[in-house]
C-alpha cells in the first residue's frame, strides 16, 4: 500500500533536479534564480497533491518547470496576425519595416553608429544632417527636421515659430486624431493662439486675409486625415495660401498628417498630397509620419526653410522630442528606398499590402479554405469579399477590395465567434480578426506567411 510517506520520498530534491542535464537548457534560457523558484512551488503543489489526493502529480518535472516559466513571462510585443482589415492599424504597430530598415536597425543596435559624430572634423556632428540631406533630396526642400511622431512635429513647429502669437486655420480643419490629440489644445500647448476662420465645410482665402493682423504668426493647413467633407465644400489650396502668405509676409505650415512621398495613384490608390509638391508651392515647413503612408519607423518629419528650420533645431522642446539611434537608422533605410521608385511594391511592406489585388486575395482564400474549413465543422467556413482600409488615417474614405475567410456558427449563437475569436487570440502566434454581422472574418491583404497561419489554426 502506497503511503503518503513512501510518495514524499519520491519527490525529486532541487539539487538533483539542477544537476540532470536535461535542466540545463531551462537554467541557460530563465536563470538560476528563477528556475530554483520555479521548482520550489513545483514541490510545494506536488506536496499538497499528496496531502489532498493520496497521488503525485502526473507532469515531467523538466517540461512541466520550462512551462510554467514560460508561461510566466510572456514578452510584452509579441508577434501576431494582423488579418483585421486596417493595414496599418495603430495597435499593432502600424507600417511594418522592410528588410533593409530592420538590418540598419539591428546594426544600430550592435555597434557604435556616428549618431552625433562629424568624421570629417572629428568633433559633434548633428543626428539630423545625413537624413536632412536625403529628405532635401528627395522634397526639394531646403532644411529637415526630425522628432519622434508627428504630434511632436506639429508641437514643435508651433512652439518654436509661434509662441505668444496667433496661428490662423480653417474651423473645417480643427480635426482630432485617436487619443484625442486635437490642434487647438496642441496650440494651447504650444503657446500660441488659435483664430479660427471660415465654417465647418466651407473657408475662402478672403477669411484667411481677413484674420491676419500684426499678431499673426502663421497661416497653418492641416490635412483632414481621418474624415472627409462632402457636398457644399470650400477650401484654400496650399499653392494659394502660400501666395497669400508671401504677399503678406506671413509663413504658411501644413500637418500633411500621414504624408506620402510618391504618388499613389499609380498603384491603384487616390493620389494623397505630397511634401514635395506643397514645398514647391510654396508652404514654409511641411510635417508628416514616418510610420504611416511612408512606410517606415513611427517619427515626426519637417521638411522647409532653412531659417525655420534652424529655429525649431535651436528650441529646448527640440531635445525633449528628438529621435533616437534606431529610430534614424530606420527612417534612413527607408528613405533611400524611394531613391529607387520602381521597386518601392517590391521593397516596402506597407505599398506591397495597399497594392494587392482583390483576385489574387480571393485565390489565397480559396487556397487556404480547402485546409481551413475541414477543422472548423461547427462553422460554415467561406470565401467571401471584403472592404480593407489603410487606417491610421490615412486615405480616410478609401476602401480596398479585397478577400476574406469568414466563419458564420451553424448553430446561429453569436457565443461561439466570441470563443473562437478569444481562443485564436491565444495562439503562440495570435490569429486577430473581427466579428460583423454574424460572422468571424480574416480579411487576408496582411497574410503573407500562409504556412505559419495554417499551423495556427490547424492547431
């Protein structure tokens, strides 16, 4: 008869455990520490099974301390499958990289970069002249300017050309992004002053030369990124804002918001304002993302006058706000890749994804379905099309045909797409959709890795 003495002598002591070669690789991967403690509780519930249930537990102590150790400490970004239908969807990261950022990023990260380092005269060099110099080039603009977002670019701007004094725009331009990051309160932050003009769908260039007085500062434009206004509509073009503000010797700036450095509509997209093109119109500073339409790292661009330019370098928010080594690495990697336009769909992850055509997305899922549906027998499991977005605010009105596989419960419970839903989310590589009108949909534009996708969810 098994006693419960004869099973506390069965438990293996930490030492002879920590000595099994079969342990080592867990002690490499968490630590000493950690293991011991791992194995510490271990014990303690094995004790416990005894007192409780008269039987040792049934794990392999090795398998069963790497798991729980595991288990323990997840990473806090962890990849998933963005198959939400917003390509560049703001909580889970936006643009992804291409290749050529994410190795500039990694050497970065290696090695002792020149961040700040002149080679030529062997002193302080600026973080921001090599990327100015590929901007100018790639702009036309005069000067650069880089921060860490594009709210930072926009605070920055204000607060280093207009503080104490009136920034003039349009009421239909007052616009608030995600987090409610509204101008008027980045205004109030920045010290200056907010004159409105004009109406909510209409503003004609006499409200704009009408405002401005000995107090006026600037005359700004900020792009309706995540809205549009349709209908009876006015507005002041840049190219004639900028004209007003050279007659009135009043610089005129403009939040591109995403910004795009080429022009969309050769791949099938609405053509989005361009820095290059309001700079040759004019327009004194121009800011925009460098994580959305331009496909690489979140940071905050200005491209413009050489004299603003070297105020907002000069301004104390500058430092507070300045972007750091893998920041610049990826922001230069990218850049370069539009010095060769041809092969941005090739290279750039982000045009590659907006590009791709609805026929050949329907063919993915007809492809996937055929693996997909047998394991799914409580869903009928379908190819259906659908309607992706860019997101983040970028070409707010546009939607991207596409194609999806879709997962509508036979038994017509809205329960069973939640389970589904939560039990793909926590897969080792989570599977993200979204639930509408009765069903569970994976919009496919963002699946590139088909092999890895299966294995998720043929688990």
């Amino acid at each position: 008869m098994t006693t419960q003495h004869s099973l506390y002598s069965q438990l293996p002591a930490t030492d002879r455990l920590l000595r099994d070669p079969r342990l080592l690789p867990v002690v490499e991967k968490f630590g000493h520490v950690r293991t011991v403690e791992a194995l510490r509780l271990l014990q303690a519930e094995a004790r416990d099974a005894i007192r409780q249930q008269q039987a040792l537990p049934q794990w392999d102590w090795f398998l069963e301390v790497e798991k729980r150790l595991a288990a323990d400490t997840p990473p806090g970004l962890r990849p998933v499958f963005n198959l939400t239908g917003t390509v560049l969807h703001t909580n889970l990261g936006r643009a992804l990289l291409a290749e050529e950022a994410v190795a500039a990023v990694t050497q970065a990260m290696r090695q002792p970069v020149t961040l700040e380092y002149d080679l030529d005269g062997a002193g302080r060099g600026h973080r921001d002249r090599p990327l100015a110099e590929l901007l100018c080039q790639l702009t036309g603009a005069e000067d650069a300017c880089i921060v860490n977002n594009n709210a930072a670019a926009v605070l920055l701007m204000l607060a280093a050309t207009a503080a104490q004094k009136e920034v003039v725009v349009s009421r239909g331009e007052l616009v608030e992004i995600g987090g409610a990051f509204r101008i008027p309160d980045v205004m109030l932050q920045a010290g200056c002053s907010l004159r409105e003009v004009g109406s909510t769908n209409r503003t004609h260039a006499k409200d704009y030369r009408a405002a401005i007085n000995e107090n006026t500062a600037l005359l700004m434009k900020v792009h309706t990124s995540n809205y549009a206004i349709e209908g009876f509509t006015h507005a002041v073009d840049e190219a004639e804002l900028a004209q007003m503000g050279r007659e009135m010797n009043v610089p005129v700036v403009a939040d591109l918001g995403s910004g795009s450095l080429v022009d969309l509509s050769q791949f099938g997209l609405p053509k989005e304002p361009m820095p290059q093109e309001l700079i040759a119109a004019g327009v004194s500073l121009v800011s925009f993302s460098g994580d959305k339409l331009l496909g690489g790292p979140q940071a905050g661009i200005i491209v413009g006058k050489r004299e603003l330019i070297a105020k907002l370098q000069q301004h104390p928010l500058k430092r507070a706000l300045r972007a750091d080594k893998m920041t610049l690495a990826a922001l230069e990697a990218t850049l370069r890749l539009y010095l060769h336009p041809e092969k941005l769909t090739e290279r750039l992850p982000t045009l590659r994804l907006l590009s791709r055509d609805a026929a050949s997305l329907h063919q993915l899922g007809e492809t996937l379905l055929a693996q997909v549906a047998p394991h799914y027998s409580d869903f009928e499991v379908r190819v259906e099309p659908c309607l992706s977005q860019p997101g983040s605010g970028s070409l707010p009105v546009e939607r991207l045909p596409g194609a999806a596989l879709t997962f509508t419960p036979r038994d017509g419970r809205g329960s069973q797409l939640e389970a589904l839903a939560s039990r793909w989310r926590a897969l080792p590589v989570p599977v993200i959709g979204r639930i509408k009108n009765g069903r569970l949909w994976l919009d496919l534009r963002c699946l590139e890795d088909q092999t890895l996708f299966l294995e998720m969810l043929l688990k």
